[in-house]
C-alpha cells in the first residue's frame, strides 16, 4: 500500500457511526434523506469532546446531498433538505426492552428536538434530543459501528436499515431470524405487500443488491414456510464481502448524489423456498372483471410514490391506477400497461391488468425486462467504474509524488543543516566504526568505506553520512516519512 493510501485508510476510522443496539432493533420509518442526515450527523459526534444536554451538530448540505464543494446548490434541492430535517423534528423511533421484571418496556423518542437554517447558507444544525444521548454516547458495551464509506453508495430507503440489522452481531453472529411479520413491523412495512413475492421483489432483491454490491458484508436470505403464513420466517446469512474495496476519499463527499425516487433493481441475491408465482400459459386471455378494484387493493405507505405518469391510456383513471400500483409496484404497473396496449385483442383491459397483477402474470417478463436493463446499466458502471479507477490511480501517483517531494526538500535541508552543526572528527570516526560493524549500513559500508578511510569522502558519502547524523541528533519527523507526514497533518 502506498503512503498516501495509508494516511486515507487511518483517517477513514473518523468516520464512525455508532448506536446502542436497542437503537438498531427499534422500530424505525425514514427515508433516504432524513438516514442520510442522521448518519452525518451521528459520524460527527465527537467522543472526545464534553457535550452538555443539548448535543448540537453542523451539516454541510452538500454533504447531505453528495454534492461537490463549489457545485451550486438548488432552490429544489435546498427545500428538499430543509423539509426532510423539519420532519426528522416530528419523526420518532420506537423500541422495545424487556426489564429485570420480565415486563417489556416501550420508548418513543425524537431524534432530533430542533434544527434551524437559514436560506442561502450551506448548513443546518441539528440539536438531537436529550433522551438519545444514551444511545449515543459513551457506549461501552452492546453497540453497533460501521463507517459511512461502507453505506454511503446505498440509495434504498430499507438498505442501511438491513445492512444494520445484519452488521449487529457480525462477525460473532451470522444468521439472524426475523419472523415476517416481526421484520415488516421493524421497517413499518405492516400494511404492504401482503404478497411475500411483491416484498422479495420490492425491498430485499434492490436492498440486498446495494449491499451485496457497495458495502463489506455480502447478504444471502431465505424463507421459512409455516403452516401459519403469519409466521413465516426470514433468515439472514452474513459473510464478509471478498470483493469489497474502500473507496474513501478525504476530499470528496462521502455520499452519493439523493435519488429521490426509490426504483426496483432485478433479482440478484440468491434466495430459496420463494412462494411460487403463478404465470398464466395464455396472456392474450381476457379475464373476468373484478368486483372493485379500487376497494380490494390493499391501503399504500405515505412513502410510497402512486403519482401517474402524464399520460395514461383512456380506460386507466388515476385513481385506479394508484390502486393498482398498490398491488404490485408503479414500476410493474407501468410495465404492464404497455404489454396490454400493444395487444389488440383483450376486450377488458382494466379487469386483465387487475388480474395480471394478482395473479402474477407480469412479473416473469418484468424481471427479464429488468435484467436485460440491468446488465446495461453494469456495463455502463463497468466502464465508469474502470475510469474513476485510472483518474483515482493518476491522483494517488501525483499525491505521492507531491508528498514526497515535499519531504525530499525537507529532509534535504535539515542534513545540511546537521551537517554544518554537528560535523566533527569524533562523529566522523564514530560513523566509520558504524560502517565497518553495524548491519544495517552494509550497503554503506561496501561503497564507502574505503572512501572514509582515504579521507577522500565523495558528496554521495557525504550525503549519506549527513543523513546518519541527523537520525543520530535530529527529530524522528527529520528523517521519517511516517513521522512527517503526522507531524503536518496529513
């Protein structure tokens, strides 16, 4: 490893997140944004600094968005901040712990009491809530960590939520067991996707994918059936990522730019005993008008984006069309809609969408539909990826190379320096003595000592001798590049 990739590895441990492990389990519904801003503000926490009961924190809104330093921030971009701190303010989290009693005790608390802005400015400051900080603080025991760099390529709204889960215990732990409805409640996803394969497809394949793919842990699940639905299980299996490499640069933002709309990636992870989905073997079929579509589809999340497009066919109301999107996914929605209309034999197109949906028609072709622009997509990362690589390379060179030309000159002066004050006869035989028995100056010794004992020294000796005195008299951060380069900060 170079030096310079040595000084950016030591500072990435700053960059810690840390929360008690009640914290992680509690019950929990934020989205991309506010995570984003609690978890800057969370690897801000100085540790060593006395907070008293208020724990203020300053945020940069280009590092919330991922922003570049000097790239303009927009009025769109400013509101979207400002509204997603102001609902951080009336958001809470909910735990549960059982007490010495055996009696379970629940706690609602705020994660933040206040925030403040002002337009124009590049920050916001945070005041997280007094009942927090032992959550927060001074953790000795029963406590998760991670470093943002290991999440901050995660655009998900549940991502980080089971990446936390599943980092808990890791490496100690492996697999952890949720029973459906026990993980549903802990990302308050009770009310969606009363189909297991709607909640594969929509939170753990993209989810699962995020992590697998940016971050140091490498997911695996599988289902439990039950005889109960109720009680079906979800099991977690946790290695460490082979192929993950951290990419943390202290001069950039450590997040991505926001998404702000969350879209379902193709199925990537590897699963087992999924529900099966019943395809139907004739799709130009026309099915039987449902009873009412807009009453049996199932109630949707405040999270969930039901917009329509622009433009939808005559026989789709907007109204039925969120419904719709409620049963399985906008994005499947949209998907089907244009298997439909280019079909010019269904007679019912709103009871075969219902139907389709229902029964799972779509979502074989969806999912070649979403591999094919998958692949794509990789391509494409592939490519940016391999030239983010050579620019980082070419910048990690010119670093070094920088560095070391700083040190050279440094170095340079300070021998010339010790060798104007501490130069003398005994020095000198004291240095040949070092020669002719010391190990370490082997290479000195084959090439210089006869110069030394001529008396004829040539500057190369002389360079080299100045070089022992100042490691004999000078500071470690003289002659060290390590100790140098701590000394200025780097």
């Amino acid at each position: 490893m170079s030096k310079f990739s040595e000084i950016v590895a030591s500072i990435e441990k700053y960059r810690l997140v840390v929360k008690s492990n009640d914290l992680v389990n509690s019950r929990q519904h934020f989205n991309a944004m506010q995570q984003r801003i609690i978890l800057n503000a969370l690897a801000m926490i100085d540790e060593r600094k006395e907070y008293g009961e208020w724990i203020e924190i300053r945020l940069s809104i280009h590092d919330i968005l991922g922003k570049p330093e000097g790239r303009k921030v927009g009025g769109s971009e400013y509101r979207a901040v400002k509204e997603a701190t102001i609902k951080l303010t009336e958001s809470s989290v909910q735990m549960e712990r059982v007490q010495p009693s055996g009696k379970i005790r629940w706690e609602s608390i705020s994660f933040i009491s206040y925030a403040t802005g002002e337009e124009g400015s590049d920050e916001v400051m945070i005041r997280f809530d007094p009942a927090m900080k032992p959550f927060l603080l001074n953790l000795k025991s029963n406590f998760t960590t991670y470093t943002l760099e290991q999440v901050h390529r995660f655009r998900k709204v549940h991502s980080i939520r089971i990446y936390e889960l599943c980092k808990q215990y890791f490496p100690n732990i492996k697999e952890r067991r949720f029973q459906l409805s026990e993980f549903k409640y802990l990302l308050t996803l009770e009310d969606k996707y009363p189909k297991v394969s709607n909640l594969v497809r929509a939170v753990l394949h993209p989810s699962l994918e995020e992590i697998n793919n940016y971050s140091d842990l490498n997911i695996e699940y599988k289902l439990l059936p039950e005889r109960s639905r109720s009680k079906k299980e979800i099991v977690f299996i946790t290695r460490a990522n082979e192929n993950y490499k951290a990419e943390y640069d202290p001069k950039s933002n450590l997040f991505q730019p926001v998404e702000m709309e969350e879209h379902i990636a193709p199925e990537s992870s590897k699963t087992v005993d999924i529900e099966p989905v019943e395809l139907e073997s004739n799709i130009t079929k026309t099915p039987e008008v449902p009873v009412n579509p807009v009453q049996d589809a199932p109630a949707g999340s405040p999270e969930e984006d039901l917009t329509p497009p622009e433009k939808l066919p005559q026989w789709l109301s907007d109204a039925n069309f969120a419904n719709m999107a409620r049963i399985g996914g906008k994005e499947l929605v949209m998907f089907a809609l244009g298997v439909i209309e280019a079909k010019d034999n269904i007679d019912n197109k709103m009871g075969y969408l219902y139907q389709g949906l229902k029964k799972g028609w779509f979502e074989e072709m969806f999912t070649l539909h979403q591999q094919k622009q998958q692949e794509g997509r990789k391509e494409v990362e592939r490519r940016e990826a391999e030239q983010a690589r050579m620019a980082a390379q070419k910048q990690e060179e010119e670093h070094e190379r920088i560095i070391k030309e700083v040190f050279g000159k440094h170095n340079y002066h300070q021998r010339l320096k010790m060798l104007e004050l501490k130069d003398s006869e005994n020095e000198r035989f004291e240095y040949i003595y070092t020669l002719e028995f010391d190990p370490e100056y082997e290479g000195h010794k084959l090439h210089y000592l006869n110069e030394w004992l001529a008396n004829t020294p040539s500057e190369s000796a002389l360079s080299l001798y100045s070089g022992w005195l100042l490691k004999k008299y000078g500071k470690q951060s003289d002659w060290d590049l390590n100790a140098f380069l701590k000394e200025k900060g780097f």
